[in-house]
C-alpha cells in the first residue's frame, strides 16, 4: 500500500470544516464521488475520539479499497492500523514517524517551499503536500504561495506532489494548467452542500486534464 | 526499567507551571532534591517541540539514572527513546500504547475513581496515578476526590499508586496518613521559588513516612 501515484483526488475529512456532518456520511460521500484517498484531521480531537473516528472511517475505506492517512499523530495511525499519516512541519519529523509505521505504511509531509519539498522527499516521504497554494482558514499562519512554484516543485520533486490550500471548483483549472496532477482538498468537499457532486465535479476535471497530458 | 515499587516523589516537569523557568533546570533541582521519576508535560508543545524537549530532559535523567515519561504520546515517547508515557483517560488506551512501545517501557494510566483505578490495573497499567486529590489548577474539569479513597484504591490495586492532585508540602501529611506512599506533583516544585528545596522537603516527608511503616 505504498503507492500514491495514481492518487489525483486527495479529500480532507476535517471535522472543523465538517461542522454537525458525520465524518462518516462524509467520507462515504467524497468515495462516491471520487476520491483517491481521505485524511482524517480533527485538531481538536482527544487521541481517543481521534482513534474512535480512525477506526470508523477505515471501516468505509477499507470497503472502498482506499487509503486513509491520519493527520500529525503516528500512534494513533499506528493503534488504528491506519494506512498513513500526514505529518506537517511542527510534527515528529518523518524519520522517526517511519521507525513507528514501517516501511509499508503511507507517510506525507507538508511543505511550504521548495526546500521543504526537497526535504521531504530525502527524508522520505511518500508524498509531498504543498501549499497553501490559496488563502485559506484552515492555515491562517501561513501566506498563499499562488500557483509559481507548482511547475518548479513538481519537476524537482519524483514523489507525487499534491497541491493544497484553498482550491475548489472555481480555482482547480488555474492549479491544473501551473501544472499540478494532484490536489487536496479540505472545504471544497467538506462544506460543500452536496460533497459528493463537489468530489464528482473535482475529480472529473483532474481526470479529463490528465487524459490531455 | 518496569520497576515503579520505589517511587515515592513523582514531578511533573510541567511546560505551564515552570513559566519562564527552563526545564533543564527544574528537572535537574528536583532531581538533586530527590525525584525518583519525572514527567515531561507540555500541553501546548507541538510533537516536534515536545520531542525535543524530551531529549534535552533524557540527557539529564539518564545521567542520574532516574526515568523520564512523556505525558500523553506515545509516539514522541517511542521517539524520543523515553523511559514511557503517561496516559490520560482521553489519551490512546492502554493496550494500545503498549503495542507501540513494547513490554519494557513503563506506562502509568491516570484515574479519577476505584473503578478506573482497578481497570488500569487490569488493563496492564505499570503505575496508577490517582486524583485529583485537591482542587488543582492543572485539572479544572475534575471534581477533587479528597483523601478518603486512597486507601480503599492502595488495598485494591496492587501495582504503585501515586496519588496527584494540588499535593503540596502543607497537605502532603494528610495524604500519607490517608495511606499514602507515592505521590506527583507539578506545582508543589514547577512553582516553588527553589524547587530543588520544595523537591527535597516532600521527599524528606515522604521517606520519614515510609520508614515508619
């Protein structure tokens, strides 16, 4: 289970962006209308609600046959038997999160520049988060990187790339033609009023636009 | 290292009681006041922050041959090369965090009640902590318990309990009367303007307790 390179739909299931919506409608419903992967972040979670969520959620996409990947906590991963875990800066740093997880177990980091990119990559990670490529609430601290770096990073980088950070339906073309193939999204699913139209609609552009390719 | 049965002064290294104080330097007092064990505690730390801190701290507690657990992760505890992880009753369960940080690491459960007490025994708990005892600070969500159970929960479990819970060196007596051998603080020390002093007074207390018995 350590491939992500056919990943192009990458759904975010927050349960800040979620609001009252069950994690698990939503992640059925991001399924259904697409998605290659989910993430589970719940920042706001005990570690034992966030393992509670965990296991519930695998139960739907281990039916789905997709991955989930857990956001910041490795032994949460590790105690659910999660597929992954996506680390971000301020997390363990990704060699000592591979000595928890292993070898076969997904393990993403987010980046914020070019270098961090490359960083990760020779720490080893699967696969690369970048952004925020858009304003977005989600990382209120970090200033948008816009769409000039996603060409530079994306032929620096071997390990797929995922775009991230304020991209929805509106703004996922500009993203595509800077040259991305991959992108997560956390609001664009989560807080849509119909999630899986707004994953169908997400996915069928990235589709239509790899075929190009 | 699964030995806990000599403990008797338990202090909590906490990032918030310490205010501007350096860690390195509290831990390093309360050990030469008499600590048999610390906790690193910092609730607000990132993982990477909180791991980090935990290596400064190993480098002193190994020096004097004392444990370190790291409250709540188990996973920078495992990274970090910790001596274990002190769970709390929202933190992994217990059987959980053991399979992460195998059978040698030692895992302390925190409980409010007889029942929980005597679960965490059941569980595999290394140590029991206890409380809170008195109205603390730390633990704003948690009736205190007073001292009227510490011996019922001592007679029922037979792993250490170490009572917690506002213990300082004007109520400390009161606990050991109540049948008290072990106890944890986190102001009693983090706050005391010498805490190497406040460290070596409770211990004093404690081992002239113990030698009566």
């Amino acid at each position: 289970m350590r491939s992500c390179s056919r990943w192009t739909l990458y759904v975010i299931v927050d349960r800040a962006a979620a609001g009252s919506r069950p994690l698990d409608e939503l992640a059925a419903g991001a399924i259904r209308g697409g998605a290659d992967a989910l993430q589970l972040r719940d920042k706001a979670a005990s570690a034992r609600q966030l393992l509670e969520e965990a296991r519930r959620l695998l139960a739907i996409t281990r039916r789905a046959r997709i991955p989930l990947i857990i956001n910041d906590r490795a032994d949460v991963a590790a105690a659910a038997g999660a597929d992954g875990v996506h680390l971000g800066q301020d997390d363990l740093p990704l060699p000592e999160a591979r000595r928890l997880l292993g070898p076969r177990r997904l393990i993403g980091q987010s980046t914020h520049s070019l270098e961090q990119a490359a960083a990760a990559e020779a720490a080893g990670a699967d696969y690369i988060g970048f952004g925020p490529i858009f304003p977005t609430p989600t990382k209120p601290d970090y200033e948008p990187i816009g769409t000039g770096l996603i060409g530079p990073v994306a032929s620096r980088v071997r390990r797929p790339v995922v775009c991230i950070g304020g991209i929805d339906r509106g703004n996922l073309e500009q993203v595509i033609d800077a040259g991305a193939t991959r992108v997560a999204v956390v609001r664009a699913v989560c807080a849509a009023a119909d999630p899986e139209a707004a994953a169908r609609d997400l996915k069928a552009l990235l589709t239509r636009h790899a075929a190009r390719r």
